[in-house]
C-alpha cells in the first residue's frame, strides 16, 4: 500500500492490548539491574541519582554530537558538562574524538544511527584504568544491533520511541550491580495520553479517515513540550510496555537492513548528497541513514521532499544546552537522516530515493 506521506512520527497501528510484564523477551535482558521508565531522559536522570547515591561527580564529559535531552538531565542535577569532538572526518565519515577527559567522573558515549564504531571497547577499557570513572552508554540508536552495548559499560540505557509505534518506553540498565534508588512509583498520564491521542489522529489521517493533520502535529508539539518540562522520575506506561514486550525484532531488523541497504545502493551521490556511512554488516540495524548536504542545500532538499510528501529529519536541533565550535557545528548543519523504518517496503523506498535522486536547486 503507498501511504499518503513517509517519515516522521508514528501513527497507531494496533499493537499492544494487555499489558504484560512478565516473561519479557531476551532482548529486554539488559545488565544486572533493568528499569522499565517513561523516556530516554527520564532513563539518563535515573542512572544520574543511582550514581549520586553513592559518589559525587561534578563533571561529565558529553559527546559534542548529542541531543538536548543527553545534556539537560545533567545541568539540572548542576553537573558541568565538558564536550569531546565527533566530526565529519576528512574522508567524509563520522569520527569520535573520545581520548582522556580529563577530570570528568563520568563519561557518556554512543553508537551513532545504529551503525557499530570500532574501538569503542578499548577506550572503555582505558577509562576503566582510572576504577572510579563510570561509562554511561547511550543504547538509544544501538537498541537493535546485534550488540546494543558493551558489557564493560556501568550503565546503559535507550528510548525507544524513535523506533516504532508507542507512546513511550525506555530502559535503564546497571551493568554489574543493582541500582540503588527506588523504582518511580507513577506513569506520567498526562504525556501518555497526549502521545496516544496524536497517534490516533495520524492513524485516521494514514487511513485517509480524516483529512486533518493539524491536529495530530499540534498533539505531538504538545507531548513534546511537556516532556522538555516535566520528565523525572516515572515509569513506563502499560500499553508501551505491552508494545516493547511484543514487538517483533527479527522483522524490525531485517526490514530496517533490507531498506537501508537499497538507500545506499540506489541513492546516487552528486554535488548535493553525500553518504555518511559506506555499508551495513549483518549485525547492525539502523535507525536512519545519515547523509551530508550542504547546509543551503539541505533547507532546499527538505522543503522539495516534503512537497513530495517526504519527511526526512536532521539530528540533532541545536540548543542552548549545547556548546559547539568550528569543529563540531558541522554535523549538526549538515546531516539529514533517510528514513528507512520498518512500516515501508521495497516500492517506498524506490519511491523515496527516485524522489532524492531527481533533486535539482
Ligand atoms: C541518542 C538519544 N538519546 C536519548 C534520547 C532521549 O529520548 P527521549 O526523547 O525518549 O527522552 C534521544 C531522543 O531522540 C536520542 O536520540
């Protein structure tokens, strides 16, 4: 079936009835200790108290290419926040600069678009030489590769909504103890229902019930926005938790795979488009493909693909939260991500990219 328009939020597809807790999937077996919670940054602000609980720290050290919502659960704690580079290299790859941080207790790092960086287990190893340094690992984009993170990590976590269809749902993990601060107690319903209604709204206009798109973008600003002010501290909602616990992951990843693997081999490279990344193996699973575009260039391409009804987003907006430089500015005005997300097939990409191919300014 061709849909009415690709990309951008997912809309209600009828998974999940029952919540159902017990017997969860392997895949949900994260560290010693997991924790079901309602957001990615709920997860990063829960890992930040266990950590408190038992040691101070007054200074992390971020990657530079991050999102806002890796950054706030620290400055609100009054943590200082120190950035390592990670570029476009001169062979137009991503590269991470992650040495040393000096000084920093805590250092953060990731995988990137759920493509596997290589050294990252020897630069674990390294921080580990000093005992009281502790790893946070963003899983977020990992989520579904093969390995999601690295077992010498101290804590992990991942949101999961950028994935698939669910109002929430994150997991927080402590690698080699149990955590030490109590489970939040409350869903945050007010967020929940703002999300399930949005996605309803999409549903009925994807079914071309409704022809009303203002309202579903105005719902998911909404959630949005409340989520920005309000995200400590609760729990995954039931119906996330009954999506997450039945979701197929095989057929998550083989789409996810079969997709970006036709992306990189149709989409033709020019004076506008350059590839991020050169292939995918079989243990990777990715969340976009991340590509380059001159930065005028890149406002053109968007505002052409969605007259076409292609909705291709950047990572990350910049925000106050964020200090970056020469260096470091360059990703964030460059890169767009293609979309190549299991709710499409073999004809939506084939779509998409003949749609990507024919731009001309
Ligand atoms: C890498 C990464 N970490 C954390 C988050 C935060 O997750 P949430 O929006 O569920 O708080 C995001 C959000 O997109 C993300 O991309």
């Amino acid at each position: 079936m061709m849909y009415r328009e690709i990309g951008s939020e997912f809309w209600d597809s009828g998974g999940g009835t029952n919540a159902s807790r017990k017997d969860l999937p392997s895949w949900l077996d994260w560290g010693t200790e997991n924790r079901f919670l309602a957001s990615g940054r709920t997860a990063l602000d829960f890992i930040i108290r266990d950590i408190l609980a038992t040691q101070k720290f007054q200074r992390v050290y971020l990657p530079s290419y991050c999102c806002h919502t890796m950054i706030d659960p620290f400055l609100a704690h009054n943590i200082e926040v120190e950035f390592y580079d990670v570029i476009i290299n001169g062979s137009g790859l991503l590269e991470i600069n992650l040495e040393q941080g000096q000084g920093c207790d805590v250092v953060l790092i990731m995988n990137y678009f759920g493509f596997i960086q290589s050294g990252f287990s020897e630069i674990i190893k390294q921080l580990k030489m000093k005992p009281s340094t502790v790893v946070i690992e963003d899983a977020t984009h990992s989520a579904f590769c093969n390995k999601r993170f690295h077992e010498m990590s101290d804590y992990t976590y991942a949101s999961f909504r950028k994935w698939f269809a669910t109002p929430g749902g994150a997991i927080a993990a402590k690698m080699k103890s149990p955590f030490l601060i109590k489970a939040p107690q409350n869903v945050h319903t007010e967020y929940v229902n703002l999300r399930k209604g949005a996605m309803t709204s999409k549903a009925q206009y994807m079914n071309k019930k409704s022809s009303e798109k203002e309202l579903y973008l105005k719902t998911f600003a909404e959630a949005e926005n409340l989520l920005d002010q309000d995200y400590t501290d609760y729990l995954i909602d039931d119906l996330s938790m009954s999506i997450l616990s039945r979701l197929n992951v095989d057929s998550l990843r083989k789409k996810r795979i079969q997709n970006g693997r036709l992306i990189l081999e149709k989409m033709v490279e020019g004076k506008h488009v350059q590839k991020l990344i050169s292939d995918i193996s079989d243990d990777e699973c990715p969340l976009f493909i991340p590509v380059k575009v001159h930065p005028t260039q890149r406002t053109n391409l968007k505002q052409y693909l969605s007259k076409n009804n292609v909705y291709c987003p950047s990572h990350w907006p910049s925000s106050p939260s964020h200090q970056l430089n020469a260096r470091t500015i360059d990703l964030y005005n460059f890169e767009l991500s293609i979309v190549c997300d299991q709710r499409y097939d073999k004809n939506h990409i084939s779509k998409m990219i003949t749609i990507i191919n024919n731009f001309t300014t």
